[in-house]
C-alpha cells in the first residue's frame, strides 16, 4: 500500500469534512460570497468563453498545427536574435486586445513549439497588459499621466521579468539552444503570408468580437463607430475566413458552404451573437475534421480541443475561487466576495511600501476581464487608493490572476511560475512606489 498516496486522501477528507461542519452558512458575508462565486462565474460564462477563449483556442491550434516550429525557434526559440525575440513578445498585446486568461492558449502552443522562456514570458505579460483598448481607456478614464505610465511600464515589465527568466533558468535555456543548433531547417508547408492571412483573420474576429463599448455617453468617434458597427466589421472577416478554408486549407467548398450558411441563418433568428459565434465554431469543427485532403485542417481542431481540456478545468476553479474571495465586478453589479471590498480600499490609501505592495497582491489574484479593470480603479481611487498603488495594481492585475497561475503553473511548473509572479508583484510594488513619489 502507498501510504503518502493514503494519507494524503485522508487529509484532503479531513479539510472537506471540517470545512462542512464549521461552514458558516448564518453569516451574511459568506452567502453574499458564494453569490458572488456564482454571479462572475456565470458572467465570465456569458461573456467570455465563447467569444474570447474558444477563439483563442482555435487561434492557438494554428500556431501548434500550421506554423512549423522552426517559424517559432526562429524568431522566439532559443537562438533566436534576443532584440527582435523580445521587441515582438513585448508589444504583442497591442494587437491581441486579450485578458489574462485567452492569452494562455497562445502562450501554451508557442512554449510548446520551442519559445525560449524569455521570450514566451515577455509575451505572456505583454499580450494582457498592453492591451491598446485598456491604453486608450486608462488614459481617457484616469488620466494621460497614468496612461503613460502604464504603457511604459508593460513594455518594461515584459522585456525585464522575460530577461530575468531566461537568466534565472540560463543552463535550462543553453541546452535548449544547443538542442535547436541541431534542429533540421525545415520548409513552410504553404507560403507565410496564407498561414498569416489564417492566423490574423481569426485574430481580428477575436478583437472585433469583444471590442467595449466606450465608457460614458460617448456616441460619436471612431472608437463608438466601431463598437457600433463591430458585427458587421467581424462579418466581414468571417467571410475572409471562408476564403481562407476553402482557398488556404482547401476545404471541399460546399463542405464551407453548408456552414456558412448555417452561422448566417443563426445570426438572422437570433437576438444574441453568441448564438451564431457557437454554430460557427462548431461549423468549423465539423468540416475540419471530416476534411480528408490534408491531415492538418483535422490535427488542428485536434490541436484547439486539446488545449481545451488543458486550461478550462484550471480556469473554471479559479474564477470561482475569485469570485468567492474578492467578489463579483462587471457592469452594475458589486457583490462582495468574503474579503470585504472595504478593506482593500483602506489598505491601499496614500504610497506606502505596504500600500503598494498590497495592491500588487490583490492585482495579481483578482480576475480582470478585459477592460474591467478600468472602472474598479477609478471606484478604488475614489474611495481614497493612492496613484502609486493604483498603478501597481494595474501592472500587477491585467497580466495575472488566480485562473491564469494556475494554468501557468501547469505548463512550466510550479517553481517557475512562483518565480514569475514573484517578479511581476516586486516590479509592480516598486513601479507604484516611485510613480506615487513623483
């Protein structure tokens, strides 16, 4: 008999079994809690899986199936040119618009595929955190000084925490360039710019797809004209992708046909757009993985599936565990988790080290949806929350989260992970402290 094995059952027994008899089901703060569980558990259902991490999935399965790791290697991979590695990884966010949780699938498949740790780190905290709709909304909404210090700060924050990741696992990172050294040069399977015009027709239906509306009661300007007419702009590049299937993949057409069909009659009965988002991914499915003329159309709805199973389960316990700790925020609602909001805003007033490093803490457990960080500062600020603590939260919160460490700890492990968020909470601390002393 495994005994650690037997005894580690019986302890998890034990901790359920003394957390059932003391649950402290008469207090308030606790029911509120688990309402709140429940409420960004079924906000983040509606709003998010399917028009954000199913398609970042499927954007993800492109990079694992389509793009030969030696694409990867050679402008993220061990011997890769530093500058440019980095440069790419640290401003990639501006085109992803992505939370820190549909930026997983696409880290998973290029550590996957040969990404130096550097690199693969500064992408990891850049795609959130530089986010240019977040930029834009920071900078109108707090201010241009904070929308600055933010930009600057993700950049830095990326190239920085990346360069020390790959310095800390250095002899890690030397046997995998000498790995790579001896790596055969391998040719594209079809010319770069079709696997690109696939790759970035996908992304742009994700960013177009969740594109915010502006805050306030802005209803002129580009970033309104968009909003308002983002189905139709998406429609547009979901015709592209029809292009590209039948054109790129060479997809029996009226196999393409069928589904476009079938997403264009669901948009028309229907009043929600994930209605036909839903029939057009499985449209995809479908007809990717009945193809027969190329094994890669099928492997890579494979691919999509199998990050699927990877992160979701990781991701569903954690935004669970957010939203019973630190509550529920989105839209009108505010239900408090069971660390009451109060105590944040009283814990992070003035620009005390603790101050700043407290917000760095709560910015790196507390789950921020896209954009949403940008109101829960400004209630926060209003409440008496420091600039300095206001930016550390802001570098440390979009980039992390209980649901994202936990993924990442699952992908390069727990000691790099603790290393990783270890640094983004020091970076943030010290950035608030200096931007409050200004």
């Amino acid at each position: 008999m495994d005994w650690k094995k037997e005894i580690k059952i019986l302890t998890w027994i034990i901790v359920a079994f003394v957390f059932a008899f003391f649950m402290p089901v008469e207090s308030s703060r606790f029911k509120e809690a688990i309402m709140a569980m429940f409420d960004l558990t079924k906000w983040y259902a509606q709003e998010h899986v399917i028009l954000c991490l199913l398609p970042a999935f499927f954007i993800a399965g492109v990079i694992a199936v389509f793009v030969s790791q030696g694409s990867v290697m050679k402008y993220f991979g061990a011997k890769a040119n530093k500058w440019l590695a980095y440069s790419i990884a640290s401003v990639s966010g501006t085109i992803l618009a992505v939370c820190s949780c549909t930026i997983l699938p696409l880290f998973s498949s290029i550590h996957k595929r040969g990404a130096g740790l550097g690199p693969a780190i500064a992408f990891l905290y850049s795609g959130p955190a530089i986010n240019i709709l977040a930029i834009i909304l920071t900078a109108r909404i707090l201010g241009f000084e904070m929308g600055i210090a933010r930009i600057i700060g993700a950049v830095v924050f990326a190239v920085v925490i990346g360069s020390i990741m790959s310095l800390i696992y250095r002899k890690e990172e030397k046997a995998k360039k000498e790995e790579q050294l001896n790596f055969p040069e391998t040719s594209e399977k079809r010319p770069m710019w079709q696997t690109s015009l696939h790759f970035f027709t996908l992304v742009l239906i994700l960013v177009f797809a969740n594109w915010g509306k502006p805050s306030g009661d802005i209803t002129s300007g580009g970033w309104y004209w968009i909003w308002a007419h983002k189905w139709y702009i998406t429609s547009a590049f979901a015709l592209i992708l029809v292009f590209s299937l039948i054109r790129i993949l060479k997809i029996k057409w009226w196999h393409v046909l069928l589904a476009t069909l079938a997403t264009a009659l669901s948009a028309f009965i229907s009043t929600s757009p994930l209605i036909p988002m839903v029939v057009g991914i499985i449209g995809v499915s479908v007809i990717t993985l009945l193809d027969k003329n190329d094994p890669d159309n099928r492997e890579w709805t494979l691919s999509s599936w199998d990050f699927t199973k990877q992160i979701m389960p990781l991701l569903s316990i954690g935004v669970l565990a957010a939203g019973f700790l630190l509550g529920s925020t989105h839209d009108n609602t505010a239900m408090a988790g069971i660390i009451p909001n109060q105590w944040v805003a009283d814990l992070v007033g003035g620009n005390s080290l603790f101050s700043n490093f407290f917000a760095s803490i709560v910015g790196a457990f507390m789950y921020f949806a896209t954009l949403t960080e940008v109101p829960i500062l400004q209630g926060l600020i209003s409440a008496g929350m420091g600039k300095g603590p206001a930016l550390a939260l802001l570098l440390a919160g979009p980039s992390l989260s209980l649901p994202n460490i936990l993924v990442i700890r699952g992908v390069i492990g727990i000691q790099k992970t603790l290393i990783y968020v270890l640094l983004v909470v020091v970076m943030a601390t010290v950035s608030g402290l200096l931007y409050g002393a200004l």
